[in-house]
C-alpha cells in the first residue's frame, strides 16, 4: 500500500487503503478546512500530527469506541458525582477547553492540537459540529473535553484536568447527556490503558466503519447541543 498525497480537492481515499505500519496512516497534505474535516470524520478519519510535520491523516485498525452506557464510574467516581463539588456545562467554553488541551499537553508531553488545529476545530464550533464539556470549580475551568458529532456518534478529541478525576467526571456528563439525547457511539480513536479503564474497547475497523455509516444518518434528540449546566 501507499500513502496518498491529497491536493486541493476536496476527497480521501478509502480507509482500507491506510498503512498496516504506521498503523493506520492514510494520507499526507491536504487543508483543515471545516468540510475537509467534516468529510473525514463521516469517513472513519482523523488528523493527527505535531507542530512542523505535514499534515497526517488517520484511520486505525482496531478502533477504540465506547457505549456511552458502558462507562466504567468506580465508587469513587460516583461518590465525586453525587458531591456536587463542580459545576458541570455544556458548549459554554469551547474555546477555553480546547485552548487548555493544547496548552497542558504542550507543557507535559507534547501536543498534536497545533494552532491550525485548535483555530479548524473553533471554526467547527461556530458552525455548529464541534461540542465541549467544562468542569467548573467557582469561576474556574478545572477539566474538560471537546470532540466533533456526526449523527449519533460523538467523535471525542481530547480532554484535560487540573483537579483529579475531573476529565472522568466530563465524560461522565458527556455519557450521560449523549445517551439522554439517543447517542449511541463515542469513537475514542485510539485506546491506550486510561481509556480501557473506562470502558473503552477495541473494534476491528470494518465494524467501526459500518457503525459510522449508519450512525450518520441518525439524528439527536432536538437541542442537544445548546448551551447549558449538566447534571449527574
């Protein structure tokens, strides 16, 4: 197989074509254009690369996926819940969730949310595609999460937390206002032993892909996404 260097026009190759080493690379160059994007997403794609490499596209095989049902809350994660502690939203800082995944990656291990990233996914925002969970602790913002909805499946992009458990207890907001409003999937991309931990499994690519294809075209519960304060 190999990889395919996109130009201006506005298509991918299909997912099966991606590289088995790197796995799942797919396709170089391109833009971050918001139909670019969106027409990655509804094709089991995803852009992933650091600050000075060109820009890399990605279709994994296996998949890492959650029911939003299926969450994994420990005790102690429940007992955080139930305290009341932190107040929870919906869509009311997408820019300030994004911009802290990208500053406290940048800090600690690195970052692939480039500034061309987080400007593409703000741009999403504003066009109604891309969603964020804060964690509120007064008026400050301790954790969050942002990712990207296609039909009934919410594509999770990165999350961050400056007080413990507070990225959990966003994707348990997230879990639980998805499902509420009919969700199905949540497409974590790549599985690594924090997401296992909550439940995240593994798909073999054409399941995910099969999914996705019907998911799609599945709509949400009306006003799902407007801004508001989340409950447990």
């Amino acid at each position: 197989m190999m990889l395919t260097l996109l130009d201006n026009r506005l298509w991918f190759p299909e997912p099966s074509q991606a590289l088995l080493e790197p796995n799942g690379l797919l396709a170089v160059g391109g833009d971050l254009s918001p139909a670019r994007l969106l027409l990655a997403y509804k094709m089991g794609i995803f852009p992933w690369f650091e600050q000075g490499q060109p820009m890399l596209w990605w279709s994994p095989d296996p998949r890492a996926v959650l029911a939003p049902d299926q969450l994994y809350v420990s005790k102690s994660l429940a007992k955080l819940a139930r305290q009341n502690r932190y107040r929870i939203t919906l869509n009311t800082a997408f820019a300030e969730v994004i911009n802290a995944c990208r500053t406290l990656r940048e800090d600690n291990e690195g970052t692939w949310i480039t500034p061309g990233i987080e400007q593409a996914y703000l741009q999403l925002h504003h066009q109604g595609h891309a969603h964020s969970v804060e964690v509120w602790q007064g008026s400050d913002l301790v954790a969050g999460l942002y990712g990207v909805n296609i039909g009934r499946l919410f594509c999770g992009e990165s999350m961050f937390h400056r007080v413990n458990n507070g990225s959990k207890l966003a994707m348990l907001a997230l879990c639980r206002h998805f499902s509420h409003h009919q969700g199905q999937l949540i497409d974590c991309q790549l599985s690594n032993p924090h997401l296992m931990s909550l439940g995240v499994v593994s798909w073999p690519r054409t399941d995910f892909l099969q999914a996705l294809n019907q998911l799609q075209h599945q709509s949400l519960s009306e006003h799902c996404w407007q801004p508001r304060r989340l409950t447990l």
